[in-house]
C-alpha cells in the first residue's frame, strides 16, 4: 500500500512561485516514476512534470522552462518549483507514482493552486 500526499498549494500573484511536495508513505518509492498532473475545471486532467527514478526528467511544453521537477529518495519526497505563474496555471496539481514493484498506480489527494491577475 502507499499513500501519496501533496502540499504547498495556494493563492499566488501573476509571476510569483509556488513549491509543491509530494511525500509518500510505503514501499518502492526508490524505484518509482514520479510526476505531476493538473485539473482545470470543465477541463481533462493533463501531464505537468515527470521524474524517472534515475532522475531523467520530462515537462509539458507549456510549464518549459518555467517548472522544475525534483526528487529527494532519502526523504521520500518529489517536489515540483513553480515560478513565474500565470493565471492558466490555476489548476488542482496531482502526485502520481508508478513502479515496476507494484500492479497499480497511486495518486495524491491534490493541491489546489490558484493564480490571480
């Protein structure tokens, strides 16, 4: 069993930063593919950041450059930088985590982050 929980979400200015967590409990995280999904509302849930667990890493084309996606294996624990944020990013921000070790994947609670113009 592993849980997934996120946090660091919140209101945020145009062009200002935010930093998400993601901690899970349980085991494999070592070898866990770790990423970031987010839903708008009336809108499908899209990829933001992934992480393998060798560190490779991979962003939608439109948080390129602006998002960076990172993972601590001693703290459990995969965060995702967000900096100059526009009002599009408003959105609930999702953990996912898929292993090799495990028959399903998990998903956090979410974290809602809203931007303001």
């Amino acid at each position: 069993q592993v849980q997934l929980v996120e946090s660091g979400g919140g209101l945020v200015q145009a062009g200002g930063s935010l930093r998400l967590s993601c901690a899970a409990s349980g085991r494999g995280f070592s070898t866990a593919a770790m990423a970031w999904y987010r839903q708008a509302p009336g809108k499908q849930r899209e990829l933001v950041a992934a992480i393998t667990s060798g560190g490779s890493t991979n962003y939608a084309d439109h948080v390129k450059g602006r998002f960076t996606v990172s993972r601590d294996n001693a703290k459990n624990t995969v965060y995702l930088q967000m900096n100059s944020l526009k009002p599009e990013d408003t959105a609930v921000y999702y953990c996912n985590a898929r292993s090799p070790e495990w028959r399903y994947e998990y998903w956090g609670q979410g974290t809602q982050v809203t931007v303001s113009s």
